[in-house]
C-alpha cells in the first residue's frame, strides 16, 4: 500500500553537522560575529574535523557563516541590508512557486495546506516557542510551494527561509 509520507532521506555525517550548526546559528546559540571552532564542535558531536569543515563550507554557501583567512567559520552578522536581500529575493521566489503549485495541486495538497496553516495559528494563539513556530511556518509555506514540483527552486526557499529565520525569530522571541 503507498505511503502518503514521502521515504525518509538518509544523511550524511557532513549534512548532520551542517543542521546541528545551522540550527544553533539560527536558535541564537551562535549570535553574529561568534567564532566556530572546528575542534569544539568536532568533539562534541563525537566526529573528525572534515565533516564539521565541509558543513561549514556548506553554512557559508548557504550565508549562515563567513570562513575568514587565519580567523576560520564566524557566524554572520544580522544587518538591515541582508534582510532586505532575503526578503526581496523570497518576494521573487515564493509567488512564482505558488504560481506554478496552483496549476498542479491536488485536493489532498489544499487539505494539507489547510491543516499546516490551521496548526501554525493554532501554535501561534498557545504562544509556542519560536522554534516550533518556525517549524510550522516552513512546513505551511512547503504546503503551499511544493506541489510545484520545482525541487531546485524549492531548495533555494529552504536556504532563503532558514537564512531569513533568523531575523524571524527575532521578532516573535520573548523579550
């Protein structure tokens, strides 16, 4: 019997990293201008130095970090400019995708959207923490972007949300 959920994607050690270190930049573990040490992080997820240096390649790709010469991986700086950047660049992006989903989506994906955004305002009137919001958020906007059935374009609004979501936080964190 086919499954409604998609198969579970297998990981590598470097994309493991690359999540662990994302998601402390994004939680606000990792401020602005924090410097990663490879050995620390290397130790405390118990692999080599390679992977953690790959996923930080990676984090830089992605915006997340800055890799500096005799410096090594420092956490980005959060500034008006790059929201700017990110926002534009999703305002671009994201109606496109909805553009295309519209023309391809089926009544399970609009049932699913439904319940996505049901389950984000739901979270939002409890007053959840904001890495659950964030969670919902991306799975509401994924909902709506990808029956487009653009997964290039689709990995680009993941790069852009995760990159984005730090501002996000910002604004809905406990003062």
């Amino acid at each position: 019997m086919p499954s409604a959920h998609k198969p579970l994607q297998r990981q590598t050690v470097t994309a493991m990293v690359a999540e662990y270190i994302a998601a402390r930049i994004i939680g606000g573990d990792y401020p602005g201008g924090h410097q990663i040490r490879q050995e620390a992080i290397a130790a405390e997820l118990g692999v080599s130095r390679i992977p953690v240096r790959e996923a930080l390649l990676q984090l830089e790709a992605d915006g997340l970090v800055v890799i500096r010469t005799h410096r090594g991986a420092v956490v980005s700086e959060l500034s008006a400019d790059d929201a700017i950047d990110l926002f534009d660049a999703r305002l671009l992006l994201e109606p496109f995708l909805v553009e295309k989903a519209i023309a391809l989506v089926s009544d399970q994906e609009i049932a699913d959207a439904e319940t996505a955004m049901r389950a984000y305002e739901a979270a939002i009137a409890r007053g959840d923490d904001p890495k659950e919001l964030s969670r919902l958020n991306w799975a509401f906007h994924t909902a709506l972007l990808e029956p487009s059935m653009r997964p290039r374009s689709m990995a680009v609004v993941q790069t852009l949300f995760s990159s984005s979501d730090r501002y996000l936080r910002l604004q809905i964190e406990p003062a």
